[in-house]
C-alpha cells in the first residue's frame, strides 16, 4: 500500500470542529498482506558465532530470521505464529532458509563460514516453492558445511536423507524436553545443542539426566556439544561442566550482520558420524546375527507386555515402536496400554494394515502395503538412553486357534540390534515423504 493511500490519509489529519488535535491510530494492517510482504523478500538474517571453548575462536555461525525491523512480524515468533496460522510455514522455512545463506555466500573471494540453520520438520521434506532457493541452498552445501538444526519433532525424519543432501545434524534444545534424549540413538546427531535452562539453571536431577544421556552419546558416536546461551564466565563453567566444547551467547557475540571478513570456519564437528542402516525386515536382521527360537503367540505375548511395562518405567525418555501384523491385533485392550504409553513416552508408534494415523490418543498409526514384509511379523522396540530392547517375530502361518499360533522369534537387549529395529519400524510411519530436495548437485 503507497504512503498517499485514503486510508493514511485518513488516520494522518487531525482536528475536530474545535481545533482541538485528536490523535488517531493508524489501522492494523491485515495479517495475510504483512506476511505475504514478507515472503516476497522481507525475510532478514542476523548470525550469531559459535566458537570452541577452549580458544574463543568463532568456528561456524547461527543464522537467526527476523522479519522487517518495526514491523508487527519482526520477531521470529510473531513471524512463524502468522505463516501457522496461514498454513504457510513451509514457504517462510525455505525463505528463511534462503536468507542465511545467502547472506554468507555474498562475500566476494572469501570462503563462505560454516553455518547452523533452523528448520521445520514439514519443510525439510517439501518441494522449496521457489527453484532458486533450491539452488542457493545447493551452492552453500557445495561451498560450505550446512548444519540443519531439528528438534524431537523430526523424529520421522530419515538422517540419511539429511547426511544424503549434504548438511550436517544438530539436534537443538537438549533438556528443554526429556523427551529429546530418547531420540539421539534413531536422530544421530552430529551435534548435541543443550538448552539453555540447562546452563542457566542451578543443578537438578533433570540436568543430571541429561549430562548422562548426551555425554553417553557423545562418548559412543563423537558428536559435538554445544551449550547456548553463555552470558557470563559461570555459564561458561557450567557448560564445560555439561561437556560442552563448542558453545554460543552474549559473551562471545549478538545476533548481528556477519563481520566484513567472517571466519572461514573449520567444521564445527567432524560431521561424519555414518547414518544408520535401515533394514526392510526387524526379523531378517536379527537373525542373520541370533538363533531363532519357536513360541506360541502366549509366550511371546508376555514377552511383548513387559516390555512395556519397561517402556511405562521409562516413561519420557521411551521409544515404543510396534508392528502388529494387521489393525485388528490392535484391540481395545492393547489400544489402552498404548493409550497409557502415548500419554508419557517421548514416541510410540503402531503399525498393521489398515491400521488408523492415530490408533490411540498420543500413538502415531502406519498402515502397512498388504505385501510389506511386515504383514508377516510381529515386531516391538522399546528405547530409553540406558535401555535397549526388542522383540521381533516372524509369522509360522499356523491355521489353528490363535493363541496357539507359532512364530519364529529373537528376544534382543543388544542396544545397536535395537536402534536398528526402531529405524526400520519409524522408517514406515513417514514413508511417504518425498526425498529432500536441496540435492548435492
């Protein structure tokens, strides 16, 4: 809208019949104008460095969105709260996406600094609605490392597609939800972000929790820690403490412009942890490295309800993924077990031909293709950060009544066994996604 438009013209004057000056306010733009201004190219990037604790020497950047300055979605908040409410996120995420790294491809001869972008988990796995954002994504991964930060909503993300496009993984605020930890096994980070509560906090059973979890991590896969939020020489200390080499915050710098002659970065970890496989059958896998034992359906159902139970002891540090053959095994007894489960876990999923996308308040459903190879077993991965189980079994075809009815079966508690199985069952929930774009060219 022009500056000489009626309607500011109309706010702008300003006396009544007495010539007293009457102050009116402007009228409150229209949200889906205001956000449509923004996507045409309002879109800002400041950056703010991450350095290693033990030199202060910037390594990579944070690339952090901002709307217009003085306008109503100036904030990221009130910016990504207008595209929900739109249904326009994945446009936003592409063009803040788009912003950041431009903004450190503009340097002229110079190397383009290594750089953390945050990400939604629907955009990741959308077309970018604009090819040449696309492109400019592409150049930076070609030029620079890229590190997609997520967070335990991208748990139906496949780590592969990510590591296969060519950006590092972080997986940000660590601690602010217990739920987090559960997932670095099945996520495999290459970068632990912790919290900020985490470092400004005093110590707590939760921040213990957390500190074994990621160190237990980090010690298995050589991922990086990185604390947020450093502001003074204590936050410092309490970082160190949580085992953080790498950290961010206003003591080492504000979000910003990039500096004339940015660091060129060295990678902010070595950003090759190797994804995991993700095999088509639980039972294939687990036998090719077990001895199968023969039960009757009975045995194995006991087997299947403790671990449960050991899932409910986990409770928000648990991952529940199960494959029951077909939705009619998911009966209204087992829908109440889940129904417990989903109301305390950090995920639990359901899988069976023609089971629901919500079996259960809080469960995540997967119908099976009649002829996937799990139409014939009967699988369950329970996963917490000090505890690893499975239960993966393979159909006999008997024709009798059936509760006698047999299975090939492994009962498993090797943890590596185990995080193959979950990533095999999680692999079906969101099998429909299309393979991200932003392809290495």
């Amino acid at each position: 809208m022009s500056s000489d438009a009626p309607e500011n013209q109309a706010w702008a004057r300003a006396a009544d019949e007495n010539g007293m000056t009457i102050s009116l306010a402007p009228p409150i733009p229209d949200a889906r104008d205001e956000l449509a201004a923004v996507l045409r190219g309002g879109v800002r990037a400041l950056y703010q460095p991450i350095v290693e604790l033990d030199t202060a020497q910037v390594i990579a950047y944070e690339a952090l969105a901002r709307g217009p300055v003085g306008s109503p979605l100036e904030s990221p908040l009130a910016l990504f709260d207008a595209a929900r409410a739109q249904g326009r996120v994945v446009e936003l995420d592409w063009a803040c996406r788009a912003a950041a790294v431009s903004g450190v491809l503009s340097g002229r001869g110079r190397p383009a600094p290594a750089l953390f972008v945050n990400a939604e988990p629907e955009a990741l796995t959308a077309v970018a609605p604009d090819p040449a954002q696309a492109e400019l994504v592409r150049r930076a991964i070609r030029e620079s490392r890229v590190v997609i930060e997520v967070t335990e909503r991208a748990i139906t993300l496949r780590p592969a597609r990510l590591r296969a496009a060519g950006f590092g993984i972080a997986l940000d605020d660590v601690g602010a939800d217990r739920r987090s930890l559960a997932l670095l096994p099945l996520l495999r980070p290459d970068i632990v972000k912790l919290d900020i509560s985490l470092i400004h906090n005093h110590p707590s059973r939760m921040s213990g929790e957390v500190m074994n979890g990621v160190c237990a991590y980090a010690e298995q896969s050589g991922a990086a820690i990185v604390a947020e939020g450093i502001e003074s020489e204590r936050h410092l200390l309490a970082a160190r403490s949580l085992g953080a080499t790498l950290g961010q915050g206003w003591f080492y710098g504000r979000p910003a412009a990039l500096p004339d002659r940015p660091t060129a970065g060295r990678p902010a970890a070595p950003l090759g942890i190797s994804p995991r496989r993700v095999p088509e059958s639980p039972v294939a896998l687990v036998h090719a490295q077990r001895g199968l034992r023969t039960g009757r359906k009975d045995v194995l159902l006991s087997v299947s309800r403790a671990l449960e139970a050991q899932a409910r002891d986990l409770g928000a540090h648990a991952v529940v993924v199960a494959s029951f053959q077909d939705g009619a095994h998911f009966t209204p007894a087992t829908r109440e077990r889940y129904r417990q489960l989903g109301s305390e876990a950090a995920f639990v999923a359901a899988l069976g031909v023609g089971m629901d996308p919500e079996p259960a308040p809080g469960v995540r459903g997967a119908d099976l293709e009649p002829d996937d190879v799990l139409r014939g077993e009967w699988d369950i991965a329970v996963l917490g950060p000090h505890f690893a189980g499975a239960l993966v079994a393979r159909d006999l075809g008997d024709a009798g009544p059936d509760w006698d009815r047999r299975f090939e079966f492994v009962l498993t508690f090797d943890r590596e066994l185990v995080i193959d199985v979950a990533a095999a069952l999680i692999a079906r929930v969101n099998a429909a996604v299309p393979a991200l774009i932003a392809p290495r060219a």
